[in-house]
C-alpha cells in the first residue's frame, strides 16, 4: 500500500488535507483528459458520449499517473542515503 493511501486510510485527522491535495495536482490533468476522451470518441466513433468521458477520462489519466509517481517515489526513496546513527 502506497504511503498516501495508507495516511488517507488510517490518519483521519489529515483525510481532509490529503485530498485537497491530490485533487489539487490531478485537477489539470483530468481538466485535460475529458476534452481529449470526447475528440477521441469522435475520431473513432464518429460520435460523441459525454457521460463516458466523464467516467473514463480522469480514470484514464489518474492511473498512469498514480503508477508513475508511486514508482518514482520508490525510486527516490532507494536512492537516498541511509541516515546514521547519532552518538549519544
């Protein structure tokens, strides 16, 4: 389980912060993705589903990036140096 899930799941008291948050960096990618489903829709169909692209575009496009960033987090976390240990 990814950090932010796990924070969103057990630390209620920050729930609220969380997920301003994730709408707030996820906003322009789905403000993005809906007009993109609905131009695709009309490229291959030659017809337009508004209700689909509103369920699909944002499913569409938070995926991969909800992927993307989880394993660059991992990365980044492997990649820095273990903190030693402070003499006492």
């Amino acid at each position: 389980m990814s950090p932010f899930l796990r924070a969103l799941a057990f630390h209620s008291g920050h729930r609220k912060q969380l997920l301003q948050g994730a709408f707030a960096s996820v906003g322009s990618l789905v403000a993005i993705a809906i007009p993109l489903d609905l131009l695709s829709q009309f490229l291959i169909f030659r017809e337009i589903h508004p209700g689909a692209a509103l369920l699909l575009g944002p499913v569409l496009i938070s995926t991969p990036y909800a992927v993307s960033r989880a394993m660059t987090n991992r990365i980044t976390q492997k990649s820095k140096p273990a903190a030693s240990p402070t003499a006492n």
